[in-house]
C-alpha cells in the first residue's frame, strides 16, 4: 500500500475512486488490464489521501445537487478500508452537503457505514449496489477469493432492505464453462427479488478479456481449471467479448424474470435511476413505468 495526493477526485460524470488497485483478487478483473495505465503492482494499493479534501472542495463548487458514484473501477470497501477510513469519511462530506450517493462493492463491510446511507437517503438519495457472480459460495471463494461469499452478500442486501435502502444488483460476469448456467442465473436471480432490489445491470452472458487481465484468468485457470485455459484459446482466441454459448437463452430468461417482478433490467433505464437526484419527490416509490 501506499498513499498519494491526488489532483482532482471527482470525473466529469461525479464518479470517484479514492483506491487504485483491489485486494480482492478476482480471477477476472478487468481493472487489472494494461490499458488502464496503472504503474504500480494491482495489490499495491494506491490511496487517495486527500480525497476527502478534494471532494468538499468539488460539492463546495457544485451549483445543483447531483448524485456522487463510486466503485466503478475499485472497490471502496477492501479491507483496507476497515482502517483507513477514506470512503466514510467521503460519505460524511456527501450527507453534510445533501447530496446523493451510488455505491457500488462486493463486500460486506458496506454494513459499516448503514448509519450514513440512511441519513443520505433521508436528505436525498443513496443507492447501495452490490455485485454477484455466482450462487455457489464455494465457486465464488475460487473466483473472488479476498471478498466475502455470495451468501452473506445476499444477507446484506436482505438488510439493507430493512433499513429502507434501495439496492440495485449487478450479474457479472459469467465465465463460459464455468457459471454460465441456467441453475446460477435463476438463483441470482431469486436473491435479487428476495432482497427487493430495484434494478439489475447484465450487460450480457460472458467476460471481456484483454491484456492484463487476460493473462492473470488464465493463470487461474490453470490453477483451478486445468484444461479449461486451452478450450478458451481455441474457442475465443484474443478476443476483447468472450460470450457464453449459452447468452441468448440466458437473456431470455433474465429479461422475463426482470419484467416479471417489476425490476430495472435495460441498463439505460438502471443508469438513469442511479444518476436520478430527487428533487423534492418520494423516489423510492415511484414505478418503473413514470
């Protein structure tokens, strides 16, 4: 780990990263690809120790209330956050100026910070998103080693709902040969209407690989899945898209299961109810349909 002063936090979309890098080590990881430019080993995390400063100083400056996203690129809550602290404190500076926040992470540490998610959803709008790849916990200890099972991601969901928050979940990715089934997808599926969630993102049945990334999976592969790197290789070659044999019928069954339920699956619809910032309005009880 090491600690930088960073420049400037906030994108010209109001998302932030306040780590680079992940302690997590999923076998798939495309934040892990060259063309992101890191100069430093992926596990060396590199933390935004002004961040905070930074991000007071953007709201500050900030003529209209937006919401403020973070979690695209790494995840706000490694461990490394249970010391450090920086994604809190972020979020007291979002709840002391009454803006809206979109979380996105893999682990259960988010819990931690229930208290801030509430006062922010009570001054304007908090969205706590959380990804799940497979329902196998034993599969997902392979995949995601350094973050918690899908199981107890499930449980967070499930009190994140009790505590009013809405919540939106993202399937990703489906490794071909490995989670690409239909038996995973309705389980994720039930999870998602079981905790309520508001919205789903599923790009697609499949993973992108590129350089970097691609060859951090397929030393996995090797390690987990003997054999399985060469039928990739014969199968996919370098391609960026590697798309499951199984997508079509896959989407069919999510999009139905989605319409089914009443839950946010176009990604355009999901994304426009996460940048959504509620004026003076009930957001969390509007339809689908408004």
């Amino acid at each position: 780990m090491h600690f930088v002063d960073a420049k400037a936090i906030l994108s010209s979309a109001n998302g932030m990263n306040v780590y680079r890098g992940c302690e997590h080590g999923c076998v798939y990881c495309d934040s892990r690809s060259r063309v992101y430019g890191m100069k430093h080993a992926f596990e060396d995390i590199e933390v935004k120790r002004n961040a905070p400063e930074l991000l007071e100083q953007a709201l500050r400056r900030k003529r209209q209330k937006c919401m403020i996203a973070t979690g695209s690129m790494c995840d706000p809550y490694m461990p490394c956050e249970k010391e450090l602290r920086v994604t809190r404190r972020c979020l007291e500076i979002i709840a002391r100026y009454g803006f809206g926040a979109a979380v996105q992470t893999k682990s259960d540490l988010l819990l931690r910070d229930i208290d801030l998610f509430a006062q922010i959803n009570r001054q304007a709008k908090f969205v706590a998103q959380m990804t799940l790849t497979t329902a196998d916990d034993g599969l997902c200890r392979i995949l995601e080693p350094g973050v918690c099972p899908t199981g107890r991601r499930a449980e967070a969901l499930g009190i994140l709902r009790g505590e009013g928050i809405p919540t939106v979940v993202w399937l990703s990715p489906f490794l071909p040969f490995i989670n690409d089934t239909e038996e995973n997808l309705r389980a994720l599926l039930k999870i998602c209407a079981d905790v309520g969630a508001r919205g789903i993102v599923c790009f697609g049945i499949g993973v992108t690989l590129r350089e970097g990334d691609r060859e951090y999976f397929y030393q996995a592969l090797d390690r987990h899945f003997p054999g399985l790197k060469q039928r990739y290789c014969r199968q996919y070659g370098n391609a960026y898209e590697v798309v499951s044999e199984n997508n079509d019928k896959l989407m069919r069954i999510y999009e139905d299961f989605c319409r089914a339920h009443g839950i946010l699956y176009r990604p355009d619809e999901v994304f426009a109810y996460l940048r959504d910032f509620p004026a003076s309005r009930d957001y969390t009880q509007l339809s689908m349909f408004d």
